[in-house]
C-alpha cells in the first residue's frame, strides 16, 4: 500500500509537468503521501500540515477529542458547491510539417462515450464490460478525467477528428476520502507522461475541494510508477482488504 494524507489543499494550482510512464493494470491498494518532489511550493506547504497526525487521525479527523462539543452547519444544497468546476485545456500541441495540429485536450466535465471507452479499454487489453454498467460508473463518479487527441487539417476548417485516448475517474464521498479508478492511456500515447499529467491534475482538484484521503489500486509493475506520484504503500502496515463471492 503506497500513502498520502493531506490536511489541508495548496493555495494554488502547479503547473501540470510531464514524464514518461507506462500504464499497467491495477490490483494494490495505494494512498498518496506527497505530491510530485517538483512541485516544490505547494509539497512544503502539504508535508508541513501532516507531521503531527498519522494516517489513522487524519482518517478518524471528524472525532472530536476530549469529548467537546462542535457546532455542525447544514452542507450546502448548490449543486456547484458540491462537486468538482468541469475543466477544459489544451495539454500538448503538436504541428506537423504539412500543417496538420495535433492538440491533446483535457476536461474534467466527464465527456466521455462509452463506446469509445471500450474501444480504448480493448487496446490496453482490459476485460469487457457491460456498456450499461460503464454508462452507470462514471455517471456514479465524483469526478471523471479525459484525454481526447484533436487533430485539425489544413484547408479543412471545421473538420476535425477527435478521439478518447485516456481516462480516470474518482470516487468519493465528498468530505475526507476518495479512491482513484479506471487509470489508462492509449499505448500509442503511452511515454508521454499524459498520464501522470492526468492524475497529478485529479489529486489538486480532490485537495482543491479538501478531500485529503486518496487512494487507488495498482499491480506490482506501477507502484513506482505511482510512487513518483507522491503515493505510498502499506501505510502503517495497513492492508487493502476484499470481499469476493464464494460461488
């Protein structure tokens, strides 16, 4: 298990950096400890506000100590209040000696097409299935991240091709916790640190919203990969622990 508590988010967004990656298929638990080492500022800021509390304080945060007494406000019924300001921007540009433009585009506003979703979970080799149930999981999402590559023509104004090449979402519950899923970039796309781009951009938006508790699964072949992300294993010896069907 890799870990990363966060008491309070940075005051203010760091530039997405990129670096080469290759996507695995995940099945280990991890949480984030830190932010990327070169998001220098806003990592000093973060590690500051952990080292008096351990992982099982920051998860227990809501008990009150020595029995006081708390004054609990209603939350907020603004739906804008509530979840995550959908985001769009260019990524990466890239032009090409006849004048085409390739523009790597990422948005938060969970514009993606289950179809196309599939498509690109096949090229990465992972199980189909059912279109109903991925329609439903990322409509359950608190936040959904997608990578389209947008490649306009010269002469050809308005015609462009756009295409789902990457994908996370998160799961959460709104106050101390969230879980990271469905992380995959289209192997074409893949050594180009879109993915770490990706995830690091959905870890500032959780502290953004003060969700400090963030973990997500992976195999053995990513955990440094997740590592370099700021995420740490096994965090005080604890374990992820499952529950399967006996049948």
């Amino acid at each position: 298990m890799l870990t990363r508590n966060v008491a309070a988010p940075p005051s203010s967004l760091c530039p997405i950096l990129s670096h080469d990656w290759h996507f695995q298929v995940s099945d280990q638990l991890l949480f984030p400890h830190n932010l990327n080492p070169n998001l220098n500022r806003a990592t000093r800021k973060i590690k500051g506000f952990r080292l008096k509390a351990n992982f099982w304080e920051s998860i227990r945060s809501g008990i009150l100590k020595n029995n006081a007494t708390q004054i609990v406000e209603p939350p907020s019924t603004l739906e804008e209040e509530e979840e995550p300001v959908p985001e769009e921007f260019v990524l990466v540009e890239k032009s090409q000696p006849d004048g085409e433009v390739e523009q790597i585009i990422f948005s938060s506003g969970g514009d993606v097409d289950v179809y196309e979703l599939q498509a690109l979970c096949d090229k990465v080799g992972w199980p189909r299935r059912p279109l109903s149930k991925l329609a439903m999981a990322l409509q359950n999402s608190y936040m959904v991240a997608a990578l389209h590559s947008v490649r306009k023509f010269p002469g050809q104004e308005g015609n462009e091709e756009k295409k789902l090449i990457g994908m996370a979402r998160a799961t959460s519950d709104h106050a101390f916790n969230a879980t990271i899923w469905d992380v995959l970039v289209d192997p074409n796309y893949q050594g180009q640190g879109l993915g770490k781009a990706m995830v690091e951009k959905m870890i500032r938006t959780l502290l953004q919203r003060d969700i400090g508790n963030i973990t997500l699964f992976a195999d053995s072949k990513v955990v440094e990969f997740y590592q370099n992300l700021g995420f740490e294993p096994d965090p005080e010896g604890i374990k992820g622990m499952f529950w399967y069907p006996r049948y």
